[in-house]
C-alpha cells in the first residue's frame, strides 16, 4: 500500500516510481529464489540511491545563496538526512574496520579534536 520508508524521514521521488516498477518486472529473476532476492535487493537499492537533480537558483538570488536549499534538493537531503542516518545506523564488520587490514580508517575522533583545541 505504500513504499517502505528505509531510513526515517527520506522517501525517493515520486517520478521514478514507473522507472522503479518496469525494472522490477525486467530485471528480476522470479524463478530463482536466491537470485530473485538478490535482483530485487538491487532494484530497491538502484530505486533508494535516485537523488534527483538539484534545484535550479531564484531568478535574483545573490552569489552566497545561488542555489534553493529545500527537501527536494538532493545536497539538503544528504547533509541532513542521509549523513546523519549513517553516522547514527552503520556498524561495519570488524574487519573491515580493522585499521591495518580494513578499507575503513578513523581519521579523526571529534572527542580528542575538543581536547586538543580545549588548550588553545
């Protein structure tokens, strides 16, 4: 009856839905059960991962606001939408975290910038 809301507060836009559905039917392998999962996963993957085109400027707007900042505008959804879903929700495996075999590295951590700037 209605689209799953996968991260709270972003929903994708509405004009992909018809792109959205013809995958569904085209790309899918139904007789498959591992790869019909898998197919699908990848569908609504492809569908969630559609930002849009950003927001054309205002016809007068100065040059430090060229551009409408509205929830529409794909730079406004991932700043306050996205990012802050993945710092609240991502939890790597460990050894992808792993600092010496991962591909994920700490490059900082703000608790020890505010203590090194607390002496400032």
């Amino acid at each position: 009856s209605s689209l799953p809301e996968l991260v709270d507060g972003y929903l994708p836009q509405a004009a992909a839905i018809p792109a959205f559905l013809l995958r569904l039917c085209e790309h899918v392998e139904w007789f498959d059960e591992k790869g019909c999962f898998d197919s699908i996963a990848c569908e609504i993957a492809e569908f969630y991962a559609q930002l849009g085109m950003p927001t054309p400027p205002r016809a007068g707007a100065d040059a430090d606001h060229k551009w409408v900042h509205d929830k529409d505008d794909p730079r406004f959804v991932l700043k306050n939408v996205l990012v802050p879903a993945l710092r609240r929700s991502f939890l790597p495996y460990k050894e992808h975290a792993d600092a010496e075999r991962g591909f994920l590295r700490q490059i900082a951590a703000l608790e020890v910038l505010y203590k090194i700037f607390e002496r400032c």
